[in-house]
C-alpha cells in the first residue's frame, strides 16, 4: 500500500534513529553528509506524492520542519533530533513489553480455570521505573534548556538587519527602521553565508488580535501580541523562496494570512532596498487612474509614498507590482486577479476588511491601470 | 400508600421496595428521571447526556473533515467552518468530556463504597441540571447569537477563545457571550457536583474501607474532583472578567485600552492544562479497575498508583505555561516550565509500567472492555511521548499551533479518554441495564474504531511537521498536505461507521441484550455484590470489607487478599 509505505519512509526520514546521544550536543549550522541524503529522500517521498495529486513538483515549498536552511531552524531539526531518539527507544521497549504480555499472557484455550498468582507489587521495580525516566528527563531537560539558551538569548551581531513585523487582521506590515523601507506580506532578507553573517532580527507587535510568524524552514514560531513587543531572529544560509503563515488563530481569514520569506543575494537584497526607497512614479499616462485613488476612500487606508494617501490600516501600496501576491497570498498578483480584488473583496477573501468602492467599471480600468505602474 | 410507609418505616423494612407503583405509563416514567436524585440515574443520564453531544460533536468534525478533505475547497465558508472547530472544542470537553466522567463517577463511587447514594442528592440533581442548561445555553447561540448586528451565530473565537478577539471589537453579536455564559453555568455544575462527589468518599465509605482500601476509581475519582475545585474557579474567575469587558466596559483584556492578551492565556491555561488530566484521570482510574479483573490479577502496586496519581495532579497545576511557549516568555520562565512539564511525564510512565506489570504473568481474557483497556495503554504510551516533544521548547516552537499539537491531543482525548470510556461502557452497561453488549458487535466497534482512529491521528501528525497550522479553513496544493488530509478524512469515516455500530449496539443490547446476572465478569469490587441493575438503595444491607478486592475475599475463602495487604 503506497500510502503506509510512504508514512514508513516518511518516519525514516525523521531520522528517529540517525544519532544517538553525544552528538547531537555539538551543534554544526552545515548540514552533514548524512543530512542532505536524507534530505534528498524526504524531497523523493514528497515527489512521489505530487504524481500521486498529479501535479507538479516544488519540494521547495514544503514547509517542512525537517529541512532547516537557517540557524535558529537548524538547532531545533538538531534538538528534535535528539529527542526523537529517545522518545523512539522508549516507544519500542514498552510497546514490545507490551506486545509481549499480551500475547504471551493471553488465557490459553486449555486453561484450568485457576487464577493466575496474584502479586500485588515489588519495591524494588516501582524503583527502577521511577528512578530511569527521571534520568532521561534531566537528560532531556538539560540538552533542551541549552537549545532555549542558544536561540533565545542570542545576541544581535553589529550587521545585522532589523524589521519590524506588524501583524493585521489579514495581512503582515514589514517596516525596515534603518532602511526607511516600508512593505507587506513578502518579506525580503540578505542571505548569511561565509565570513559575513547577516542574520535578520524580527521585532514583532500586533495591530489587533494575536497572530504568531512562522515560517518553519527559517525559524520556529513566535507570537505577535497586542501591547507587548516580541522578537526573533533568522539566519537564512540559502537563497529561495521560503513560506509560512500566521499560526495563531486570529479571525475569519487565519487561514489566508500567508507569508512569503524571499533569501536573497546581498547584491539582489540591495538592489531590492534601492527600488524600494524610491517614492512612487507619477507616470502621465495614468493620470486619470491615480486620480480615480486619490479620490476614493483608498487614501484612508493605503500610503502611496509621494501622492496624498497616507493611510495606515491597510498594506502600502508604493512599490505594488514588486510583489507576487495579493491580499496576503489569497491571490496572485496579476491585473485581472487585482481588478476582482478591488472589485470585491469579499468574495475574492470572504471576510476580508478591506470594503468594496463601488467604483463604475470604466473608474476601475483606470484605477488597476495606475496600480499597475506602482513598480 | 402513605399508611404502608410508615408501616414499612416502623417495621424497620425499606420503604422504597414497596412503593413500585405497578401501573406507571411513559408519562411517569419521564417524570421519574426529570425530577430523580439518585445517583445512577443521574450518572446514566449524564452518560447518556455525553453521548448525545459526542453524536453531536462528531458531525460537527465531520464536517470539518470534508472541507479540509481537499485543498481549496469550498463546502463551508470560512465563517462557518471557525464556529465549527469552536464549537467541536468546546462541546468535546465541556459536554461531552465532563459530562462522561462525571456520570461514571456519579454512578460507581457509591456503589464501589458501599455506600446508597451520594452526600448530597439534591445538590447532584442540581449540578446535573446546571450542565444540561449550560449546554443547551451554548447551543442556542446557533438560533440567539446573531443579536442586533447580525453578526455570525454560533461562537467562532476556539474553543480556548484568546483574547482580544473575544472583545466586543472583534466579537460582535452575541456569540461570546453564548459561549462564557454557558461554559460559566456548566462551570458550577461541576464545582457542585465534585464538592458532592469528595464529601461523599470521605464521609461515607461502608465499615472496614479505610482509605488505602478504596478500589482505585474512588482514589482516582477523588484526586480528579479536587482537581475540578481548584482549577475551575480561575476559568470562572476569567469568564467574569470577559463578561465585565463586553458588557460593562472594563478592560481587562481589552487591549485597545491597554489590558492584557496574556492575561486571558494565563488563566485560561491554569484552567486548561489540568482540565486535560482532570478527564484523563478518570480514565485512568476506569483502566485500573478494567485491567485487573481482565488479566486476572490484582492492580500492581497499589500505593504506588494512588503516589503517582497525586503527583500528577499537583505538577499539573504547575505547567500550564507549556501551552504558551511561543508568547515571548524568558528563557528563564521557559526553562521552568519544561522541566515541570518533563517532570509529569515520569508518573504518567509509573502508571503505564503499573498496568504492564499487572498484565504480566496474568491469564488475559480478550473481552471488548479489554481490547479498549489494552489499546488505552498502547496510545497512552504514544500520546506520552509526543507530549515529551512538545515539552522541548524549541521544538515546540515548530510544533504549537500546529497539526502535530491537534494530532497529539487527540491521542489525549480520543486515544486514551474515549477509548477507556467505551472501554468502561462496555464493562459497567451489564451493571446498569442487567444485560450485556453484544460481544460481537463490540469487536467490530472496537476494531472499526481503532483502524480509524490510526489512520486519522496518526497520519495527522506529518502535516503539522510539514508547516500546516491549525484552524486553517483550507491550504494551498503544492504544501505537501493534500493525500495526508485526505487520508485523515477517510479515517474519520471509518470511525463514524465504528460510532454508529457502537449506537445499534447499545440500542439493540438493552432490548435484546444477554442476561448479565449480579457479576458477569467475575469481578473483585462491591458494585458487583448487588443485583443488576441494582436497587435504588443500593444495598439491603450494608457491606463490610476487609480488603481492597470483597468479592475476592468471599471467591477465595482460603487465600482473601486482606492476608497481604
């Protein structure tokens, strides 16, 4: 059955057995030879399972736990590691003691009839049962209290890049302090590879209820809560795509809360921040259309850098077309799926905020036009 | 009548015997069971009570199933399918979850005591009523929670409601209120019914059952009671302050205003972590009766058991933070709570260990009760040992909110808790209808179930390492989720078939069901030294015990157990 089979290698893949207990103290942040065999197994397993659906592969986008490609995600697939190793030498020992009572105690077809001895208990068994898990548990204690020492308290290097995470019912708000760059629900960071470490240091608020940032190839997950300031770090070691979403259930549209990671090249991350500086073009050939923004209520919600809007509720809109998705990933970002999005919100992302303008179809040709040039 | 009373009272006779009216019509009947203090029939109508809403509760996830069955799938709007998964929570441990443990409480404490009735009927009947109406005031919102702005009906906030969402900003209409309100009155209920159900093991115990002669349910049932004390009252406390929130205007958590958002997960997890054991416990406490008498055997290491059952409840309390890893607590403050979360793991394995030992060297008799008891431990065993993943901090960073936490605690709820209550059904139903289920149908309920249960949760552990977060009314394709949901959906169907033989069993057996005699099991405890179904007084006369097993003292005159113990 291709289905247990595939959830057989699938458990192989965790690597429950790959290594025991020394190693995985010493932490590398390269993955090891052993590492990228089975990695390549599991990306194998999930391309067997696309043909399965009959539709293409992009191992890639699987947002796997057990593909790390940046350091805080790296010693937690190592911790995991570790402690799946345990928990599965624990699993087979008492489930074969237990496989072995039943079927070795089992009442015989020519049984006597006579009960069993009874006992009723043994001091020095309760002992031993007692005393060897609270041995692993100190083990486990302290290999997981040096991971939380590890990630958490890690201190932020000098070139480090900081973003401020700003989460909204549906939507994610990027602000670069340093940078004065101000974006939304594509996240682009510099690679960290060789001598110089980029990582990237997220400060995370909310706007309203709670949402929490994962993206589970780059880092775990963590919170984003009204009046209190959160933060996390990533060190991505690849460039690519990497994508998350909100974790934490946060109203109608949890689920179209989507979140894009792009690692890029310290020369492709730089060029990004230039384009992204630059307020927005006022291109003559659209003018009607940016009229048609400026005169709807658009500009209570959105800024364009260099026009009069100046909203803060809804995503900035300066750079628009520099982004592949809209509505936080419920749509991609083409000018037909942007016409329906303006069009109706709601039924492109049923409960979305964001209200219908009502606006007469010729006004709404103008205004995807303008949108359009928001490069 | 009322001469023949008091002429039974005078005589010294039980009055209650005479009084069987011969001509009572279904009208009587019903009255009977509305206006009834007694605890069996109050513990079967709390059974009965748990299974309309298990019912319930399942068609809800059903539903859930079939929208996720698929990826982009639109059979339920986004809308609904939030008050869905609210509303499957909420039901599963306030009405169903509760409800069932109760009623086995209800109905076995006083029996397996010796004892004719709980301390205080009145007050039972009253913290029975109290749960119905709590439910019946969650299910209404589905008709009265749209109020006057015409906002969504049933709740949609989760089943742990964090705030601000549950504010009147997000909130709006009434739904919200439906949901405190009603898990607040069931909340009382239960305060009601634990303070009954401790006062009366500690008062009431035949002559000769001393504490550490109690069968290990009454042990088991009292350490969960107490917990129900301590823990629901901070949830009631936080119902308070919502309710204060959305209809006065204060801003405990209204964080627009600077109140907290931690706030609420505090209480509410100082409430829901034990809340986990305060279910669990009772199962183990059915497991520890199940198990002997199937493997022949008296329960090994009795004192040891009661240790370790205490232990749980006290580090229980201390570990709640556990479920708020990823809210930015210290490294410190998270430290702590691992190895308090660690440390629970360590009696809950000297319990598995104890029922392995009690099987060990047994005659194990294969009847459905144990097939449940025996799966019970298998997915106890597992169920433990996801939790020892998730208690790794980092590591639950990747895992909270994710499909592995819904995969591990149903483990928790389904695997263990529900297991051991059909498990328990299947044991004590020739106790309270004097017929047995029919054995048949019980190996095929046990095996449709159990084949379903495996393909649906431990299948769904795999999307939540594949980065899929709960709550999500649908995902993308190309995330690696689709065949895993699909196959978490079929096993879903399978163990609705498993339900619904479970239903025609149990429908079938008390009409048609085998004879079961006082003691069809040949079992150890008092409940089986009465008839079936037993008096409404119980016993005519009360017992005296000796040991921890009566009815093995009596079986085996030469070799009674009060020789060892």
């Amino acid at each position: 059955m291709p289905v247990a089979f595939q959830i057989a290698l699938f458990l192989a893949c965790l690597r429950v057995v790959r290594r025991f207990i020394v190693d995985s103290f010493l932490r590398s942040t390269r993955p090891s030879r052993k590492e990228q065999i089975m990695g390549k197994i599991m990306l194998l397993i999930l391309a067997q399972q696309r043909l399965f659906a009959g539709e293409k592969v992009d191992s890639t986008l699987v947002p796997s736990i057990f593909a790390p490609e940046s350091v805080p995600a790296h010693s937690i697939a190592h911790l995991a590691d570790f402690v799946l190793a345990i928990t599965g030498v624990i699993f087979v020992v008492v489930a074969s003691l237990l496989v072995y009572a039943v079927v070795r105690f089992r009442r015989r077809a020519d049984d006597d009839d006579t009960e069993p001895a009874q006992i009723y208990g043994s001091g020095p068994v309760e002992a031993a049962w007692t005393i060897v898990p609270i041995l692993i548990v100190v083990v486990l204690t302290l290999t997981t209290a040096r991971v939380i020492h590890e990630i958490q308290d890690a201190r932020q290097p000098a070139g480090a890049l900081e973003v401020q995470v700003i989460g909204h019912q549906w939507w994610w708000e990027f602000r670069y302090p340093r940078l004065g760059i101000v974006t939304a629900n594509e996240l682009h960071v510099p690679v960290s590879r060789g001598e110089v470490r980029r990582p990237t240091f997220l400060d995370l608020r909310s706007a309203d209820v709670v949402h929490s940032f994962w993206v589970p190839r780059l880092a775990g997950k963590t919170d984003l809560i009204p009046n209190k300031i959160n933060s996390m770090w990533i060190e991505p070691e690849r460039i690519g795509l990497f994508l998350g979403q909100c974790a934490k259930y946060c109203g109608t549209q949890h689920a179209k809360m989507l979140l894009r990671v792009y690692v890029d090249t310290p020369e492709d991350f730089d060029r990004w921040v230039r384009e992204q500086e630059k307020t927005a073009e006022k291109d003559p050939s659209v003018a009607a259309g940016r009229l048609v923004f400026e005169q709807t209520a658009c500009i209570n919600c959105h800024v364009i850098k260099g026009t009069v809007a100046n909203g803060r509720f809804g995503p900035d809109l300066t750079h628009l077309m520099s982004r592949d998705t809209l509505a936080s990933g419920a749509l991609s970002n083409s000018p037909q799926e942007l016409r329906a999005w303006i069009k109706s919100p709601d039924q492109c992302k049923p409960g979305a905020l964001m209200p219908a303008m009502n606006l007469k179809d010729a006004d709404l040709d103008l205004l995807v036009g303008y949108l359009t040039t928001l490069k | 009548m009322n001469g023949t009373a008091k002429t039974n009272e005078m005589s010294g006779a039980l009055p209650l015997v005479s009084i069987a009216a011969p001509d009572k019509n279904v009208l009587d009947h019903i009255h009977a069971w509305l206006v009834t203090v007694d605890h069996k029939k109050l513990g079967l109508m709390y059974i009965m009570y748990g299974l309309f809403f298990f019912v319930v509760a399942g068609i809800e996830v059903g539903l859930i199933r079939i929208q996720l069955a698929v990826p982009n799938n639109h059979f339920l709007t986004p809308q609904v399918f939030n008050q869905l998964f609210t509303m499957h929570g909420t039901t599963m441990v306030f009405l169903v979850g509760m409800p069932l443990i109760f009623g086995f409480a209800n109905y076995l404490v006083p029996l397996m005591i010796g004892a004719r009735d709980l301390a205080f009927p009145r007050l039972n009947a009253f913290g029975f009523w109290l749960s119905v109406f709590g439910g019946l005031l969650l299910y209404f919102s589905f008709i009265g929670g749209e109020g006057m702005t015409g906002a969504g009906s049933a709740p949609d906030v989760g089943w742990f409601a964090y705030a601000p969402l549950t504010g009147r900003a997000f909130s709006k209409g009434h739904s919200t209120d439906y949901w405190t309100l009603g898990i607040m009155v069931g909340g009382f209920g239960s305060i009601a019914t634990a303070a009954n159900i401790i006062t009366t093991i500690l008062c009431m115990r035949c002559p000769g059952m001393t504490l550490t002669k109690m069968p290990l349910l009454v042990w088991l049932n009292l350490i969960m009671c107490g917990m129900v004390l301590v823990t629901i009252s901070p949830l009631t406390a936080a119902q308070i302050m919502l309710l204060l929130d959305r209809f006065v205007g204060s801003h405990f958590f209204d964080t627009q205003a600077g109140g907290s958002a931690t706030l609420w997960m505090h209480f509410f997890w100082i409430f829901g972590h034990p809340e986990v054991y305060i279910l669990v416990i009772p199962a183990f406490a059915i497991a520890s009766e199940v198990i002997p008498v199937f493997s022949r055997k008296a329960i090994f290491g009795y004192p040891v058991m009661v240790g370790a059952t205490i232990a749980i409840a006290f580090v229980s309390m201390s570990v709640w933070a556990h479920h708020m890893f990823t809210i930015g607590m210290t490294s410190t403050g998270n430290t702590f709570f691992v190895v308090s979360t660690m440390m629970i793991s360590v009696p809950t394995g000297i319990k598995i260990f104890n029922w392995l030992g009690t099987m060990w060297g047994g005659k194990l008799r294969f009847d459905t009760p144990m097939l449940f008891g025996i799966a019970f431990v298998f997915h106890l065993l597992i169920m433990g040992l996801t939790g020892v993943m998730l208690a790794a901090a980092p590591f639950n960073w990747q895992l909270n909110d994710s499909y592995f936490v819904i995969a591990h605690f149903h483990y928790v709820l389904v695997g263990a808790i529900v297991f051991m209550i059909f498990g328990g059904i299947y044991y004590w139903f020739p106790k309270a209808t004097g017929r047995l289920l029919n054995e048949r149908l019980g190996k095929w309920h046990f095996w449709l179930f159990l084949i379903g249960f495996h393909l649906t949760f431990d299948t769904m552990h795999i999307p939540g390492v594949l980065g899929m977060p709960r709550r999500i009314y649908t995902y993308e394709a190309g995330r690696g989720w689709e065949i895993l949901n699909l196959i978490c959906t079929l096993g879903m169907a399978v163990q609705s078939v498993a339900t619904l033989v479970f239903v025609w069993n149990i429908v079938s057996s008390i009409f048609k069901g085998r004879r079961a005699g006082a003691d069809p099991w040949d079992a150890w405890t008092l409940e089986w030294a009465t008839s079936s179904p037993p008096p409404e007084y119980n016993f005519a006369e009360i017992p005296i015990v000796k040991s921890r097993r009566p009815l093995w003292d009596i079986k085996h005159p030469t070799d009674p157990d009060w020789k060892y113990e």
